[in-house]
C-alpha cells in the first residue's frame, strides 16, 4: 500500500490551518487514532505550517492513555501523584531514580497475599507473631524449605543477567518472571504499595530501592533482595553482585559484608540471644572500618513476611529473647563503607547512606535447629560463581 494513502479523507472536514475544505489527515492522529477534527489539512502546506503548534497533540494524547499514565513515571509516595519529572531532594550521592515501568501482572491461578489487591496487609500487623516468636511445625518448615529454594533459584536467575547496560527494570521483570514460573508471588508485589517485584539497591542504595529504567554501569554495585510466597510461606534472601569490574574499595566492602553475615549464622543455636548477632556483626564490620546500618533488621518470617522476632545488626543493641529450635527468621547486615547514618528519597523506599558513599547486604532466611542452624536459602551447586572467595 501507497504511504499516502492513509492521508486522504471523506468526510466535510475544513483544513485545521486554513478553514478551506480538508482532504488530508495528519498520519500520526490516524496512528494514534485520535478524532479528525482539528488533525485536517486541506494541502500538504497547510499541514507542513501547521506541524509545529500541531505536533503537540500527539504528545499530549500518550500521555493521557491510562496505561502510560500508569508507567514510565517517577514513583512518589503513596498519596502523592507521581511525577513527570524528578522530585526535590538534597541527593547524598550521584544516584538519581529512573522513571518505572507499569505494575506486572500476576495470573489468577496463583495464591496471593493479602495486600496484593489492595496494597494493605491485613492479617500481619494484626497477628500475636508480631509479639512472639513463633515456634514452626515441621509441616510449616517443610514447607518454608520448599518456598526458600524456589526464592533461592529465582534469585540466582537475577544474578546471572547481571552485566552493564542491563537496567534494574529488566532485572525486576527476570525475578516477577521466575517467581511466577515457579508458581509463587513476588512477596514485594504491592506490599504497603511497593510498586515492584524486587528490590534493587544500587551503590549508595542501602535497601529497598525501586527496581527503574536506570541502565547498570561498569563499577557499580547492585543488591537484589527477593521473596517468595509459595504454599501460604515467604521465603526472603538478598545478594549483592559486582557490575562488571568494581574498583578494590568495593570489593572489600562487599566481602566484608559477605563474611559478616557468614559470622551472624555461625552463632546461630538454641540458648543464643538475639542481641548477640549485632554483636559479632558489627565487631567484624568495624574491623574493616566500616559502619553498620541501625535503620533496617532481620525479622521473623513464615506465613508473615515480617514478624517478631526484630534482629539488629548492630553492636550493644537491646534486642529481647533467645533462640529456640524451630524459629525461623533472617538475618541480612547491611554495611557501609562511610557512616552508618540512612536517609529516605521521596519515594519513601529508597533508603541511601547519608554521606553518599557505598552500602552493601546480604541476607538469609535461617531455621534454628536443635544442633545449630539449617541455611533455608542457601546456595546451590548450581548457584552462579560470582564471588571470587568462593571459588575453589
Ligand atoms: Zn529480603
Ligand atoms: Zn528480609
């Protein structure tokens, strides 16, 4: 078909440009399917000196589709509209948040949480769990095993397309993808209007940032914190991954991270007290110079995503209560490589460090057992090899 064809029009129409009687209609309104009311010409040059106030329209019309609307936009707080262009904030480093794509779709054949529709988790903050440690029965456990490993697998899928130019967005989109494979939902999903189905923290992103349009660069560090819910139980792990080559600042302070939580675990038995993982942490943090986060801790986890009990990773901290076998909660430090201090963007997610240099964390989810601890989301033989300290 003749490319013009499409400009030609029936109806009694007068030329936008000059009022004579119209017979063109501008291809982009016929694309975009607007009305030919104010979109014909009667010549080629009307239409040409019409283009510039004209053009506009088309503008203005992708804006105004409910879909678009939707996505592609900077994420706000809940109660605020979100925003064409970038918010005020006295940015502590140079990351700056990307517009977000539209909410993902999850199909009706799998369970949801509570808040998926709605945005507000019901039972959760209303449960005696936020109080007491629940003891699991080994029904629940088997179940948590099953849930962990299904997070685990996802979470390694995220790993391994982990390169520059890839954005946290496709990231976000491989973890909804996989999860639901699985046959479980991305816990995140809407949790209190978390907009995604991961977290992605990039560099001086300590956690909970938005997975967005930003491109990962060569030298950054990025964090990618997943849950699952599968057979009514969350299963909750993070990692984070070198983005190509990182200088040996970063290097150190992920290592150390990675060890610091390796140490936390390592005390984990029934008679320890919780306060104590603070302690080992922030003991071996310090050791490199680096500060521990105050703001975010390790929580209980099991049909709630969180509940008691609360886990600092700080030293001296006042945490209450022992460990007993058949807990089940996570541990997940968070480590600076500046001061310990948190601030929250706009978004009311994105927890940045203060001083704007780098944050890094690694979590599990952990069962207490009667000898010591069982790594519900351990890694796998099939696990990718993406730390050098663990190669053989
Ligand atoms: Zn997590
Ligand atoms: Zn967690």
């Amino acid at each position: 078909m003749d490319g013009n064809s499409s400009m030609s029009v029936e109806s009694p129409l007068s030329c936008a440009h000059c009022g004579k009687p119209a017979r063109l209609q501008c291809p982009k309104c016929i694309e975009l399917k607007l009305p030919p009311a104010g979109a014909s010409f009667c010549t080629q040059d009307c239409f040409k000196k019409s283009w510039n106030s004209h053009k506009s329209v088309h503008l203005k019309a992708k804006s105004n589709t409910p879909a678009e609307h939707e996505g592609w936009l900077y994420c706000l707080r809940k109660g605020q509209k979100r925003s064409p262009s970038l918010p005020y904030f006295d940015w502590t480093g140079t990351l700056r948040p990307y517009p977000i794509s539209k909410i993902r779709l999850v199909p009706n054949g799998i369970e949801k949480p509570d808040w998926a529709i709605d945005g507000i988790p019901k039972v959760e903050p209303n449960s005696d769990f936020q109080n007491i440690v629940e003891i699991k029965t080994p029904e629940l456990i088997e179940r948590m095993r099953e849930t962990c490993r299904i997070g685990r697998e996802v979470l390694d899928a995220a790993a391994r397309m982990i390169r520059p130019g890839v954005t946290t967005d496709e990231i976000d989109e491989v973890v909804h993808k996989t999860t639901i494979a699985a046959g479980g939902y991305p816990s995140t999903l809407n949790y209190h209007f978390f907009p995604k189905s991961c977290c992605t923290s990039v560099n001086e992103v300590i956690c909970h940032g938005i997975p967005d349009a930003r491109k990962l660069e060569e030298g950054d560090i990025v964090n990618v914190d997943v849950t699952v819910y599968y057979k009514g139980v969350h299963g909750d792990l993070n990692e984070t991954y070198f983005v190509g080559e990182v200088d040996e600042a970063t290097k150190q302070l992920v290592r150390c991270t990675y060890e610091c939580l390796e140490k936390a675990i390592s005390i984990v038995k029934p008679g320890v007290r919780f306060r104590e993982v603070g302690d080992v942490i922030s003991r071996h943090a310090s050791m490199s110079g680096f500060s521990v986060v105050k703001s975010y801790c390790g929580h209980g986890i099991g049909e709630l995503f969180h509940c008691a009990p609360n886990i600092p990773h700080y030293g001296k901290n006042k945490a209450v209560g022992v460990m007993k076998a058949g807990q089940i909660f996570t541990i997940e430090p968070m480590i600076n490589a500046g001061v310990w201090r948190d601030r929250l963007w706009p978004d009311g997610w994105t927890a940045v460090t203060a001083d704007g240099k780098r944050s890094a964390q690694f979590e599990h989810t952990l069962l207490v057992t009667e000898t010591g601890v069982e790594v519900l989301t351990a890694r796998l033989p099939s696990s990718p090899d993406v730390y050098p300290w663990l190669k053989k």
